[in-house]
C-alpha cells in the first residue's frame, strides 16, 4: 500500500504547530485551534432537531483576540500541500480575511485575496506580514485606527452560563469595516444590513465600544457623544437593558422631555425629540453635540426627505450617521440608500438559516371556504346592525377591511387551537390580523375555544396593540419573557411586526394580507431567533391570507439592493444634479386608520362602526398544504412537504426495490430513517401528512416518490401470509400463536413493533411467558433471533 503518511491531526501537532511558533513567531494564544466558522445548519425533522457539521477550520490566526488575520487548513502528511487552499479560500472569504494558506506540515500554499496570486512560501507568513495584509484588506492606513481594531471587544455582556458574550464571525466583519469607516472618514452616512435576529444591537454595542477605545487613546473621552434613535418605544428599551446599560453603566440616558446633557449615550425616539410638548427639543441640543448617531430600523421613514422626522438627521448633519436595518428594499426603501449609501455589510435571512444562527421555518397555507370563493353579497342582505350592505362579490383584501366575517375569524381560531393540540398548548404564537378590532375579535375567539386554558390561565389569549396603552405594554414584556407561561396567544395589528424580540416565538400566523416584500420579512423575522435553552429551534408559518406567495418574490432575500439613478441629457451625458422629484409621503403621515392605532403617541378617537358585521357565512378550510425550506439548497425557497420527500427518496434510492431490499432489517431501516432525518424528513410525519398513518413507513415513501397504491399495514400482514405460508407452517404451534400476535400488534400500532426483542416482554404478550420461555418455544435464544429476522423478510418481501 500506498505510505500516506501521519494524518492530518498528527501532522498538525507535530509539523504545523512548531512551525507556524518557531519559524513564523506566531505565540500560542494567537494560534486558534479547530475553530468552528459556523454554528452548522438547523434542520427539523418532525418533531425534533438537528445540526448539520459546522463549517470548521483547522486554524485560525489572530493577531489579537477576535481579531482574526488568516486561516490555515491542514491535510495529511504526504498529501499534496494546496490540496486544502479550495476549502481555506471558503473559509477565509467568509471570515472577511485576505488570506488562505493550505499545508501538508511540510510545503505550503497561500491565496491572497487582495492579489488574486496563488504562491507556495517557504515559510508560513508572520504574524506582522498578515497584519499589513489585513489593514490593506480594510482599506485602512492610519496607525491609531489600526490600533483601535486591535483591541479586544466588551466582554461584559454574559450568556446564561456565564460565559462572555462573544461576536459571532459576521458581527466582527460589520464591527470592524464600520469603526474603519468612521474613524477613516472616508463616509458619514453608513448603513449595515443585518436580517433580523442576528444581533443588530449588540453588534451597534461593540461599535460603539471599539469608538469609546479610540477616543480615550486620542485623549478626546468625554468630549464624543452618541444618540440611539428609532421610532418605538420597545426599540429603546430592549437595547438599553440588554446591551448598553451593562456596558456603559450610568453613562447611558433616554431622552425623555427634559434637554441633559452630562451623558454620552443617549437613547431617543423621534416622537420624543419633536414632542408637542416641547416642540423641537432636538434643537436645544447643538447641531455638533453628537458625534455619531445610530438609526435603527432605518428604513422606517426618516432618510425621507419629506419626512416630519427627517429634520432631526439634518439638524446632526455633521455627526456620522449609522443606519440599521433589515431589510431594505429596491420598491419600499429607495430613499434609505439614497441617503445613507450601499451597505458597508450585508448578513442575509438566507446565510443566517444557512449558518444556524437563524431558526428555520416551515409554512402552512391554509384557504378558508371564503378565501376560495368569495362571498357574495345580494342587494338589500343586512348586517348584524341592520345597515346594508353594498352588494358585490367580496374577496380576501376586502375582508375586515369592508365587511367583518365573524364566523371566518371562528374558523381561523378553531384550526390555531387544533394545531396547537397537535404541537404545544403553551408554544407561544402571535397573529397578525387586519386591524385592532379584527385583533380584537380574534384574542375572543381565541379564549372561547380554549376555555380549558382560559380558566387556568387568565390571559392566555391577549390582545396587544398601541390602543391597550400601558396595559398593551405589559402584557408585551411578559410575552416576550421566556420565563413568563402567559399570554400564550398575541393577537395585533402591527405593532410586533418590527423591532420586537420574542426568542421563544414558535408560531407567526398571517390573517391579513401583507402589501411588500419588505413588510413581509419585517413579520417572518419575528421567528427567526434561536432560543436553544427553551428548545426552540425552529418556528411555524400559518397563513390564512397567501401572504406567503412574497416567498417567490425573486427579491425576498439575497444582498440588499440598492438604486443608482443617472438622468440623461438630449445629448446622452449624465447630468450631476438630477431634477427634483415628486416627493414621497412620510409613511408616519399616510398610514391608513388601521396602522394608526398602533403607532406610538397617536391618540385614539372612538368612531362609529366601520364595517359591515357578517354573521351567518358559513366557513371551513377548503384547502391545506405544507411547505418547508429546502436543507440542502443554497436557494432559500419554499417547497411542498410531499413534493421535497419524492425528491429526497429519489435521490438516496434509484427505484422502489433498492429501498425495499434496504428496508429488510431493522439496523438499515434506521440507516434510512437517519438520513432522511438529516435531510428534514421525519417518517411519522410524512405518514401524517400524507394521511397514510395505517400503512408501513415503507409504503408510504415508495407511494410518494414512485406513486405505488400505498397498502394497510393489515394488508400487507395479509400478503405475507398467503405468499410465504411455509414460513408460518414450519413454526411449532406456541412459537407461531407467539407470532400471530405480534403481527396482529404490528398491524394496528406500527412497524415500531418490529424493532427489538424487548417487545416480547410487554403485556400481552408476557402471557407467553419470560423472556426466557418465549425463546424456548422457538427452540432457543439464537433459533428466535433467526425466526425474527426472517420474519422482517418475509414480511417486507410481500
């Protein structure tokens, strides 16, 4: 044979580690062992969960902690030393490093990024060669702002272990390409592009953080301020008591009506700065007294020229100003990149899922009766409250909005509640309805058909909109703690399609129709967080109203994207001052009754009822189909349940007798069984969701992926005795009254019955004796693991 040599972990320990010491300088804390890129993809499989193997590189070095500068991927001893560069390059672009080195502990092979030049070095690179590398790589040639990206993160922030809270690969990239960008002053409008769920606050944090470092080693601390400005109260809160307060400690201060100005944080809502109460209080602060003002979800109307808000960011013009978001858009958001410019660093919803940083979903589209037909209406037909109602042919956007079917919301809330009998009575869900009567027509049928739970627990089901004033608030908080039962069941408008974060959300429902993709990813993000310690790991789509056609939007996810508009003169030259464009609404301005009531500050005048009350429709679901993201995609796309298992059953098996002749023995049905399971599929499920829950498991994916009539686990009893009858014969009579039952179990509970021997020790069955005994009526020990294993045989070659 072949000599290959030490494998790649020895060759590690005993060629690259001195090496990369003694020849290249690198010290032992700079050198990072077996370092995970990634948290590894989440895939569900029924009920449970799993992580695929995380992308992971043999070393990273750092030439401080956190700060990496390069990646080392190591093969085997006499394996070819550029055999790992393909891998290193992956792992090194991901990173954001411009360098991939490839060794064999012998030779070594380097990619540098900033070149494109593929060499193989004597030596490995020393530490201050990849420093110089990296500093180039950012674009930076200051000293002192080198010296600021060296220095460690806050470490102050804890998990629940107690463990420091470290950034996670993506949040150092944004981290450091923005403190570059502020401190280079290459830019003063920023933008980064984080999808929901990914740490946009802490990741604001640690900015902020790194810029407090520099202004103390430049003798400026005390002097540089920093203003946190969004548009609701919740997106104050939450960063002020998770994030800042730790860090900062008493430095950190909300603006709440009254000018101070002995702080250097300050936390503000643009509601608070132009109060009426004190109108335009931004003003008393100088237009210099911020150095750096962060906008969360940026997007949100004040890059707008024509927004009310938009003053506040003129009047700090000469701070640099940092926009969050998630999600911006090309249609919904043009004035955001106008304003702030292309995203210094984008982390997708897609990369999120594909990291196992984000939580993946699962979407059921459900049509109630109304949805599919429409409902028409007859001239002179009244409502509950005597008025008439227009007549015509009323859809699903005219739902709630026009006319309010009652017994559709009861349909909506009956399948919830089944659904959740079927998963967790306590998993927490949050519906999106119309408007804060349709919310609050759904919290009622909510809590009527879940009396049982009602009466435990008193706000199981709570409505939670603006209108509910401090009530609203608290029940908010308490639906966002993790450690807090109740409510369970959220119903709202749209007060918690944005901002709000609720780690242990298991269920979004969707019962009204969602105008914009950007919209639309604001809601989803609402499950996308990961609460691994109350065991969510994934979260659940219900929608009632085909809100989730946006999936196919060829815009819903990938790099945010941006518009660069040139206008053209007669003679086809770009002209540098384009002329002035018809502006754009504030969205605070133009949001319709039903958004009003759900904005923060906006007071709530009773009107008469605006809807028609319909009574006496009667609803049923019609249609229900489920859909899943595709593990194994790089697409991040829905498919259908059914459709994605025929592909999945395809692929592992060429036709239906490979499986079947793997399916023989119950170690390979466990083979089968894990991996479909790594590949999302859970065989109960696809039984459930199929409807064949009384045939074999193997039946049911030879129906599915080849479309053979699928037969009863009786029948397939039935089969087996009349074409292998000699087996049962030569039995003796006690052995084959021992086997007749089983099968008999087999046939009404499922083939789990056929797995161990262990089930011979359960009633009724122990009528036959121990053990022991059981095994002597077929001879012994060894004469019954041969009749069971030929009894597997027999029974799946029918």
């Amino acid at each position: 044979m072949v000599d290959k040599g030490r494998d790649e972990a020895t060759t590690c320990r005993d060629y690259v580690l001195p090496r990369l010491k003694d020849e290249s300088g690198w010290l032992p804390g700079q050198i990072k062992e077996q370092v995970p890129v990634t948290a590894g993809r989440i895939v569900r499989a029924g009920r449970s969960h799993r992580r695929q193997r995380p992308l992971q590189a043999d070393f990273v070095l750092e030439i401080s902690e956190g700060v990496p500068v390069a990646v080392v991927e190591a093969k085997r001893e006499f394996a070819d030393p550029r055999d790992g560069l393909q891998q290193a390059k992956v792992y090194a672009e991901q990173l954001d490093l411009p360098v991939a080195i490839s060794t064999n502990g012998h030779g070594v092979a380097m990619f540098n990024f900033l070149t494109g030049e593929e060499t193989t070095p004597e030596f490995f690179p020393r530490p201050d060669e990849l420093w110089g590398l990296y500093l180039s790589h950012q674009g930076i040639t200051d000293s002192t702002v080198a010296d600021v990206l060296r220095e460690p993160f806050s470490r102050m922030l804890k998990h629940a272990d107690g463990t420091p809270k470290e950034p996670r690969y993506y949040q150092r990239i944004a981290i450091h390409r923005t403190v570059a960008a502020c401190l280079s002053g290459r830019r003063d409008r920023l933008l980064l592009t984080m999808a929901t769920g990914t740490g946009k606050t802490f990741t604001a944090m640690q900015i902020v953080w790194k810029l407090m470092q520099y202004w103390e080693h430049t003798g400026q601390a005390g002097l540089k301020r920093v203003l946190y400005l969004t548009d609701r109260d919740s997106l104050i809160e939450q960063p002020m008591r998770n994030d800042f307060t730790p860090v900062f400690g008493e430095a950190v201060h909300r603006i709440r009506g009254e000018k101070d100005t002995a702080r250097s944080i300050y936390f503000a809502t643009y509601q608070a700065l132009t109060n009426v109460a004190r109108a335009d209080l931004f003003k008393e602060y100088g237009p210099d007294f911020f150095d750096l003002v962060i906008v969360d979800e940026c997007h949100r109307g004040s890059a707008n020229e024509q927004s009310s808000w938009r003053a506040i960011l003129d009047h700090f013009s000469s701070a640099i100003q940092l926009g969050l978001t998630a999600t911006p858009k090309r249609s919904a958001n043009v004035d955001t990149y106008k304003y702030f410019g292309e995203p210094l660093y984008t982390y997708s919803l897609k990369q999120g899922i594909a990291d196992g940083y984000l939580a993946p979903y699962r979407v059921r589209r459900v049509v109630l009766s109304p949805d599919a037909e429409g409902v028409q209406i007859a001239a002179g037909e009244l409502d509950k409250y005597k008025r008439e109602i227009p007549e015509g042919l009323y859809e699903t956007p005219h739902f709630e909005r026009i006319i309010s079917l009652l017994k559709r919301t009861d349909a909506a809330a009956q399948y919830l509640t089944d659904y959740l009998h079927d998963t967790d009575r306590m998993g927490k869900m949050v519906i999106f309805c119309v408007d804060s009567d349709h919310a609050l027509d759904m919290r009622q049928a909510m809590t009527n058909i879940n009396l049982d739970m009602s009466r435990i627990h008193k706000h199981y089901a709570a409505r939670i909109v603006s209108k509910e004033g401090d009530w609203g608030k608290q029940k908010l908080e308490q639906f966002q703690d993790p450690e807090t039962l109740v409510p369970v069941v959220a119903t709202t408008s749209r007060m918690l399609s944005t901002g709000v974060d609720i780690p242990t959300l298991r269920t979004v429902v969707l019962f009204r129709p969602v105008g914009s993709v950007h919209e639309f990813k604001q809601i989803i993000g609402r499950g996308t967080r990961l609460a691994e310690d109350y065991d969510k790991l994934s979260f659940e789509i219900i929608d009632f109203v085909g809100a989730t056609v946006l999936f196919e939007d060829a815009e819903f996810d990938g790099p945010a994207e941006y518009e660069v508009e040139d206008t053209i003169d007669d003679d086809g030259q770009v002209i540098c001052e384009p002329p002035p464009e018809k502006p754009e609404a504030d969205p605070a301005d133009t949001a319709d009754a039903d958004s009003q009531d759900d904005t923060d500050d906006v007071p709530v005048i009773p009107v008469p009822p605006r809807k028609f009350v319909v009574e006496d429709v009667e609803v049923e679901v019609t249609a229900e189909g489920v859909w899943m993201t595709e593990p194994g995609s790089d697409q991040l796309r829905l498919v259908e349940y059914r459709d994605y298992a025929q592909g999945v059953v395809r692929k592992l098996f060429p036709g239906p007798e490979k499986l079947r002749t793997r399916w023989r023995t119950a170690p390979s049905r466990s083979e089968i069984a894990e991996a479909l399971g790594a590949r999302g599929i859970a065989l109960d499920e696809l039984c459930q969701r199929t409807g064949l829950t009384d045939a074999d498991p193997l039946d049911v994916l030879v129906h599915v992926a080849w479309n053979e009539p699928a037969i009863s686990r009786h029948e397939r009893v039935y089969r087996a005795r009349r074409a292998k009858g000699d087996f049962f014969q030569r039995l003796p009579e006690e052995a084959r009254a021992v086997i007749d039952e089983l099968l008999e179990r087999y046939a009404v509970h499922g083939a789990g019955e056929l797995e161990k021997l262990e089930v011979l020790k359960l009633e009724p069955m122990r009528r036959h004796g121990s053990l022991r005994e059981i095994a002597s009526l077929f001879g012994g020990p060894e004469r019954l693991r041969q009749t069971w294993d030929e009894l597997q045989k027999v029974l799946y070659a029918a």
